[in-house]
C-alpha cells in the first residue's frame, strides 16, 4: 500500500516494451501505453482483499493513524479541495469547484483499501450530461450552449462505507379525531436495524449532489484492491477524515435515515420524535469512486452536473426559465380555476 | 357578457393572475420532486430532502381551486355573501386535508 504516493508509482506507469507513459483505460479495463498501445493488467499483491472491512472500536487505540506522503498535491484556493494525480498533472483547476490551484509537494493522508476503477470514457458520460440538460423541464432555452463551453473534471473522489447494527427505542405521537376532536397519543417502540454498506462522504467537497444522484449503483461486489495504477490519467483525493470524523460528519444523514425507518415502523406518521440508539458491529472500508464532474456558469452562477464513472448515471444542478416555470404554472392554475368554477357553479357543497 | 357575470369573469382572471404568481415556486418544486423521483436513489438522505416539503404543491393547487369555488357560486347565483357562507364548510373540509398532507410531508 506505500504505492500509494503517485511519485513512486511513475516507473510503473511506463511502458515495459516502449517506456511510453500508460493510463487506465476504461473499456479495455487495463493500463495501455499511450505510444504504442500495449495494454496489461494491473497486478494485485497477494492475498489482497477489497471486501476486507475493519472493526472501529470508539474506545480502542487509533490503529487507523494518517501517513504523511511525498506527492504533488493540487490544493484549491477556493473550495480548499485536495486532488493528487498519478502520472501528469492533468489540470490546473479544482475538480470539485473549478477554482485555481496551487502545488504542494507533501500530503498526510489515510490509506485508501479499494477501489472501483472508471468503467466509462469520457465522451460517453458527456454524452449522458448532455442528454440529462435536455431532459430537463423549464430549462432556460440557451442553457444546452451554456453547458457545451463547461469543462469535465474526472475524479476518485472518497468514500467511507459503513456497517453497523443500531438498536433503537423512539417515542413520538400522533393525532386522531374522535367526535370532531383532535385527540394528541404518544407511541413508543423498538427497533433492530443494520446499515450495510453505508456511503459516507469522506471529504467535505463531496455533495449530496454527488453522492445520492450518481454513486448509489455502488456495488461492494466490484470493488477491487487499491493499487495506485488504477489512478494513471485522473485526478483522486486522498482520504483526509479520520473514522470519528467521518461518523460525525454523517450524523444528520443517519439521524434522518432513522427518523425515516422509525416512521416505517410505527407504521404511521409520528411527530416529535425523540429516539437513543445503541450502535455495535461497527465496521468501515476506505474506498475510492469515479466520477466526472462538468462545470459550467450560467449568468454568473456555477452549476455542477455529475455522472457516475461506472454506469454513466448522471445528476446535476440547473437553472430555471422563469417564463416556462410561469407557463407551466397557469396552466395548473387554469385547471384547478376551471375544476373549482365548475363545482362551484354546479352548487356542490 | 350581461353585468352580473362580469365581476365573477374579472375575480377568475385575477385568480388566474395570483394563482400563476404564486404557483411559480410550487411549480419549481414539482419538477424537483420529479427529477429527485427520477434521479436519486429512493430513501437516501438527498432523496429524502428533496421530497421534503412537496405538500406546498397540494396547497396551492386546494386554494387556488377553492377561490374559483366561491367565483363559480357567486356566477351562477349572483350572490357573493350567500356563496362566502356555503365556502365555509369547504374550507373546513379542506382545512382538515391540508393538515393531514402537512402531517404526511
């Protein structure tokens, strides 16, 4: 795992028949020499296991400690994002948000276990961010133009996944009428529930944007060991949360995942709820996923859409035509105005 | 148009004026629900969020029809006063739907 620094993996970035520098190439799922095209397989250490998941005790010793690497690290002066590139530096901007970087020669980082290398070309996930533009309602009619100058940043973004068994009991309440009044009743109850394979974002820069719109086909199934050839051609930041950090930064997310089950099952809308819960089992993976990222501003605004390195599912953010969004509008109105004219005049109560 | 239907004719249009007014925002929303039907993967936080305040659509929609309630009584009887009075047990029906839809939101 030491390969881990870009720097020391550029003699095994080269070409072992021409010494041309190789990249990862999606469709053939192998590193090929951009010289003369040679392509062969990344070769894993023995007894390599990307399944592998580590127990976190909150209270046992740290044995996830950050290792302090010598890489040219690309820092964003705008988001503060991190990225790394093994091979050449492909690009002076931010993958996350498009602003200028900086290069710094050092990086502390965690180790990253497994990946899902990119699966998909670039020009196949354009082609999905352009389709998904068009098929958006209300959109401003120039903003296919808008989206044609934006520029594509691939990216390893990281991801913690977790597992973990919580045993809850909640309490909450909920209304009944009972001759025409509203009578308050408090529920209580308790619950086993497991996460498995929790995604969690194990950087600040990764958004629900891009981690519920296009990285939910992850399949744990596919994930390979992390080996740094895998990053030859794209840009990857490195893990930079610890565990306790990641699970906090998680909380609001797993807090409303369980408000979620909880409703389901009490089996009716509660309000207030207010629940404690006992977690155990808890175990995580480091893992590294692919995605491209177009940039484009419109009037002044920079917008994201994301497509997934694996399957092209994309998501992004988008601006609206105010003049579509008022047509659409009257013509909801004009028809609940007409239903509301008609039941009225027909003198129904 | 004889007189008495000319200020119903005039409070629909003017419905018609608020109701797409004020419809903008809901009408957003509609197409953000639809993209996060669409797009998101159905329980996850993000999925979750953008649901999240969906029953404003509802209350637009309810009080937009409600007020043309009240416009097509008064067109068809010609009285404004006698149709507010038989608005109110709508209202009322209307305002228990709306707290069940809060509620559900």
């Amino acid at each position: 795992m030491e390969g881990e620094v870009p720097g020391a993996t550029q003699s095994d970035l080269q070409c072992p028949r021409c010494a041309g520098q190789c990249g990862w190439d999606p469709m053939q799922g192998a590193l090929v020499c951009a010289s003369c095209g040679h392509a062969r397989r990344v070769e894993h250490l023995e007894g390599s296991d990307a399944a592998a998941e580590i127990d976190y005790c909150p209270h046992a010793p740290d044995s996830d400690a950050p290792v302090l690497a010598r890489s040219r690290v690309h820092q964003c002066q705008t988001c503060g994002g991190a990225v790394i590139f093994a091979g050449a530096a492909l690009s002076e901007r931010c993958a996350y948000c498009d602003g200028p970087v900086v290069l710094a020669e050092q990086d502390e980082g965690y180790r990253t276990m497994a990946l899902i290398p990119f699966q998909l070309r670039e020009e196949t996930a354009r082609n999905q961010m352009h389709a998904w533009i068009a098929g958006r309602w209300a959109a401003p009619p120039d903003l296919a133009q808008e989206v044609e100058k934006g520029r594509i940043a691939t990216l390893y973004a990281p991801f913690f996944t977790f597992d973990s068994r919580e045993a809850v009991r909640y309490m909450g309440t909920y209304t009944i009428r009972r001759n025409k009044r509203t009578i308050t009743r408090t529920q209580r109850g308790q619950m086993v529930t497991h996460f498995d394979d929790l995604l969690v974002p194990a950087s600040p820069h990764i958004t629900p944007l891009i981690r519920d719109g296009v990285l939910h086909d992850f399949e744990p199934d596919t994930l390979r060991p992390y080996h740094p050839a895998y990053l030859a051609g794209y840009a990857a930041e490195r893990h930079h949360l610890s565990v306790p950090e990641g699970l906090e930064a998680n909380a609001a997310d797993k807090d409303l995942l369980l408000r979620n089950r909880i409703q389901d099952h009490a089996g009716r809308r509660l309000s207030g709820i207010t629940y404690h819960t006992d977690t155990t089992g808890l175990r995580y993976r480091r893992i590294l996923l692919p995605v491209y990222i177009l940039h484009y501003t419109y009037r002044g605004t920079q917008m994201r859409v994301v497509s997934c390195g694996l399957r092209g599912q994309t998501y992004g953010e988008r601006p609206f035509s105010y003049v579509k969004l008022a047509g659409y509008a009257a013509l909801l109105t004009f028809i609940a105005l007409s239903l509301g004219l008609a039941w009225g005049a027909a003198g129904f109560l | 148009m004889p007189m008495t239907l000319l200020a119903p004719a005039l409070a629909a249009l003017a419905l018609l004026a608020l109701g797409t007014a004020v419809g903008i925002w809901p009408t957003r929303k509609l197409i953000a629900v639809r993209e996060a039907r669409h797009d998101l993967k159905h329980g996850s936080t993000g999925f979750l969020r953008s649901l999240a305040g969906w029953s404003v659509i509802a209350f637009w929609l309810m009080a937009v029809w409600f007020g043309a309630t009240i416009i097509g009584d008064w067109g068809a009887t010609g009285d404004l006063a006698g149709a507010l009075d038989r608005s109110l047990v709508r209202l009322a029906v209307l305002i228990e739907i709306a707290a069940a839809l809060a509620e559900a939101d």
